[in-house]
C-alpha cells in the first residue's frame, strides 16, 4: 500500500481522513453561517488546549482570520505589455459582461483545452472573478460534502465553509501533493457515509500549490478512478499546469489529464490570476462535463455566479481573452518564469535538504512546502511549537513570507509552512523584470542575498538542534 505524508512525519493524524481544520471557524461547528457576519469577521479556531483565540485585530500579524491568510500568488515579475493594451482598451466601455463570461472569452477558453487534447464547447464554459467565487459556485451547485487533499490551496476550504458544508482533508501519499492517497480516500468515503455524510465533491490538483509537486500520472488515475466508483464528482485545479519545471533529476513533468480519465465526472478549473495573469486580476474559467449532468451543472453554477453577481470586469475580462489565446508574447513569457521560478526553487530546496529541512521536490508553480519537524527541538527553545508560531518566526528569522502549515488544512500542531520563490526575487520592479533575461537568476545580488539569508538562519536551526540531540 502506498504510504502517506502522516506515515512519513505526522503519525497523530489518521491516515483514514479528518474533518479539515478551518482557520475561521471551530472544527466541531458545522452550523450554516450566519450571512449578516463577513466570512473575514469569523472567530479564530480556539487553540488545542482549549483556550479562547486571541483577537487577530490585537495582532499585528494577523492570527487566523481569512483576511490575514497568505495572498494570492503572484509572479513578482512585470506584466507583458500585451496584456495591458488588452486591458486598457477594454476600460473604456461600460457594457456589463455576461454571468459566466462574453462569447469571445468562452471562445479563447475552449481553444485552449482544445490545444490540450481536450473537446470543448463554449457552452460548457463558465468564467468568474477568480478562482475562489467559481469553485464556490461549483460546490453549492452540487451540494453534499467536500473531500480535499492534506495539504490543499489555501482558498479551497474557505469556499466549502462559506456555504456551511462539512469538508474532509484525505492525506496525501508520500511522493507528491494535490491528490488523495486512493485507499485512504476510499476509506473516508465510507467512514463518512456510515456516519451519516453525504460526499459528493472532490477537489485535486495535478500541479499543486502548496507542495509545488506533479502527482505521477499512474497516481492521479487510481484516484479519479476511485472517486468515480464512489460516485463523486471532481473538480480538477489545473491553475499551475503550464508552469512545470525541471526537478533535480533535470526531466519536466507532464501533468495528467484527469477529465481524459473519467469524461462525465470531471470539472477542469484553471485560475488566470497569479498563473497568467497578475495575482490581483481576478479570473477564472471552468470546463464542465459534454454530457447532460454537465449542462445542468455549468447551468446551476450560471445560477450561483448571478446570484452573488460574480461578473469579470471588462478590462480583466479582455486581459483573460488574450492570455487564453496564446500569443507569442505570453507563451514566450509563461516559459520564462517557470524557468526562473524553477531555478529558485531547486536552489531554496537545496538549502532547506542542507539543513535537515523536509520538503518534495519542486516541479511546478512558486512554491516549496517544508516540514520543519526535525527542527522542533531547536524551535521549542525559541517558543515556536505551533504552525502558526513558525508562521510568525521563519517571516521575520528569513524576512520573507511563510505562512504556515495549518492555512492548508494540515494541523495547527504540525511545524509546516509555505514558502513563495517570489519573495526571493526582491522588492525592486526593475531587479525583479531583470530575472527574465539574465542567464542565471542565482547570479542577482537579491537573489543571492535572499538565498543567503535563508541558508544562514535555517543553518543556525539545524546546528541548535544537534546540540540538543540525546548523547549515547
């Protein structure tokens, strides 16, 4: 049987799927919300020894609420000009654009799957402001539980909590992120419709963010294959699937295509924003099943996105046309930040292996997930015990954003955090569009300094914690 992420560092968490520990709310409260309160308004969870939750408006970090949880990803690179000429000369009209998308975008969507090997009709396209509000829609569409990967994005929970629904994190297996172990996710499953549960949605990525790992094609089919005889529905998160890069093994991976594996059960979502598009140009696409489950679901999400008036704005809308047809100059560009996020990447997972550090190997998108749990000894003598205290600790001991395990639905107990090869790139906008064209962004005095930084304090861990190895 394949191993899991638990058998390999967490052994207190069940290997068989738990409910996923919610920054905003309680894990035993499974109450709808209540709509007059904000989604960033709710309560902290309290922490494990019972006590009440710190108010996070005291803090200036910011403890537990949505709205302190780590942003979207952007590129830390400029916008093609491309892009902003699309833009700009769509500000100018005051049309409002359809619920679901204007047929020129639904258009440029489908031409990009069908550049992908996949079929698709305009008409069983959905667009909305970002990938947040379209998984929502998708969810609420559907109803039931949700069933996603430990680890998942940041984003993916918050959605399913919003519309009170229960979900269930199923650990990962060792070798990557994004996709559910087969047999703990089966066994979920049952444990949850025993209880009396009702799963019907299971949310994967085959390029994933945190971990920033390519799950093996022989991987994702055995867990569509076992979401499909469970009778689910999968969205597929494809939002990191054109930002491969080579491992360290130096072959890049190719993501597999789970709607080619189960055709009538599989949602493909590809989150614009970050990917291809500035990280606070909201847009997304989706791309429903041909058949006529479907064209009642793509129907039911037109229904849930007019409700809450999730419209793309026109200047993002014609940015996310233009990015979706592919030209030259995004193509171009799409190629080149994955070489130099690739290329920091490899060199931050080599710092954190020198340090005794756990992390997967980076094949795809920004970021690195590292478990610093070899390190507990040397982090509980600096009051770090908790994902949320080395949150707090690493962001100003690495001076660059680290949020920590327990805002991807790992445990708060779990000393894990993400850390975003964009932050290495540095501050200045100029140094940063510099990283595109030098021959080796290593060789940039903030790279190197960034990497230095890194290096030095996860250094100084390492050697406190062998010092407070037992002795023989």
């Amino acid at each position: 049987m394949r191993r899991t992420h638990e058998e390999d560092g967490d052994p207190a968490r069940a290997a068989s799927g738990t409910p996923a520990p919610d920054p905003a709310r309680a894990v035993s409260d499974t109450s709808a919300p209540d709509p007059s309160r904000a989604a960033s308004d709710v309560p902290a969870a309290a922490p494990a020894s019972g006590t009440p939750a710190a108010d996070p408006r005291a803090h200036p970090a910011g403890h537990g609420p949505l709205r302190y949880g780590p942003a979207l990803p952007g590129s830390g690179l400029s916008v093609p000009p491309g892009i902003v000429r699309e833009a700009l000369a769509a500000a100018g009209t005051e049309e409002a654009a359809p619920v679901g998308g204007g047929p020129e975008l639904l258009r440029a969507a489908a031409g990009h799957w069908e550049r992908r090997g996949l079929p698709t009709r305009p008409d069983r396209i959905a667009a909305a402001p970002g990938g947040a509000p379209l998984l929502l829609a998708v969810a609420a569409a559907l109803g039931g539980d949700v069933l996603m990967p430990r680890p998942c994005p940041a984003w993916w929970l918050p959605q399913a909590r919003l519309l009170g629904r229960t979900t269930y994190t199923v650990p990962t297996p060792a070798e990557c992120g994004g996709v559910p172990d087969p047999y703990a996710l089966l066994e979920t499953v049952r444990r949850v419709r025993a209880e009396g549960g009702d799963p019907r949605l299971l949310v994967i990525a085959v390029a994933d963010d945190p971990t920033g790992t390519v799950a093996p094609p022989e991987l994702v089919h055995e867990a569509v294959e076992a979401a499909a005889g469970a009778g689910l529905h999968l969205v597929s998160d494809e939002t990191w699937r054109d930002t491969t890069h080579p491992a360290s093994h130096g072959r890049e991976p190719e993501p597999a295509r789970p709607a080619g594996m189960a055709p009538d059960r599989v949602t493909v979502l590809v989150d614009l924003a970050g990917a291809l598009l500035p990280g606070d140009w909201p847009a997304a696409v989706a791309r429903f099943p041909a058949t006529a489950g479907g064209g009642a679901l793509h129907d039911a999400v037109l229904d849930v996105l007019a409700g809450t008036g999730a419209r793309i704005a026109a200047p993002v809308a014609a940015a996310a046309r233009h990015v979706l047809t592919e030209p030259a100059e995004v193509t171009a560009r799409t190629a080149a930040a994955a070489r130099v996020h690739g290329r920091i990447a490899a060199a931050v997972h080599e710092t954190l292996r020198r340090a005794d550090v756990l992390a997967l190997p980076p094949t795809a998108g920004r970021h690195l997930y590292a478990d610093l749990g070899p390190l507990r000894a040397a982090l509980a003598a600096r009051g770090v015990t908790d994902a949320q205290e080395l949150e707090d600790h690493l962001g100003t001991l690495l001076g660059v954003p680290a949020p920590g395990g327990h805002r991807f639905g790992d445990a708060l107990t779990s000393l894990r955090v993400r850390l975003d090869t964009a932050a290495f790139l540095g501050t200045d906008p100029w140094l940063r569009a510099q990283a595109l064209t030098v021959p080796d962004p290593l060789d940039m005095p903030q790279v190197r300094r960034a990497l230095t930084m890194c290096a030095t304090a996860l250094d100084g861990l390492r050697a406190d914690a062998r010092r407070r190895e037992p002795t023989s």
